[in-house]
C-alpha cells in the first residue's frame, strides 16, 4: 500500500495520530512524537544477538523464586 511507514492524523484535531506500515497495518497510535518514535525503532532494526557470548546451558543456576 504504502512505500514507507507513514503517519496519519487519526482525528480532526491534530492531537492523536496513528502510525501505518507499508502493509497499512496499523503499528502504534499516540501523539506525533510517539509515532515518531514507533517509526524511528522501525527504521532502525535491531542487530542479531550474540549466541557466542552466553552459554546455552547453565545447569548450576537457581531460580530466585520457587513456582
């Protein structure tokens, strides 16, 4: 639908906005710096973690609470 996120004013006013994919699916609704925001985080991405730097298993770790 769209080439890019946007950010669509959801009411008359100006006060509460909502921020779309590129599917027209709507992401976040807030104020025009909350989607801002939203559109910031979506742009960004997020770097793959690091599986080297942590064990895959921890058999000595106990849970601080019991369940």
């Amino acid at each position: 639908m769209y080439t890019r996120p946007m950010i669509l004013p959801l009411e008359s006013t100006g006060r509460i906005y909502v921020l779309e994919d590129e599917k027209g699916q709507v992401v976040g609704t807030g104020s025009r710096e909350v989607c801002e925001t939203l559109m910031y985080i979506i742009g960004a991405g997020l770097s793959p973690a690091m599986d080297q730097q942590q064990p895959k298993a921890r058999p000595n770790v106990r849970a601080a609470i019991t369940i």
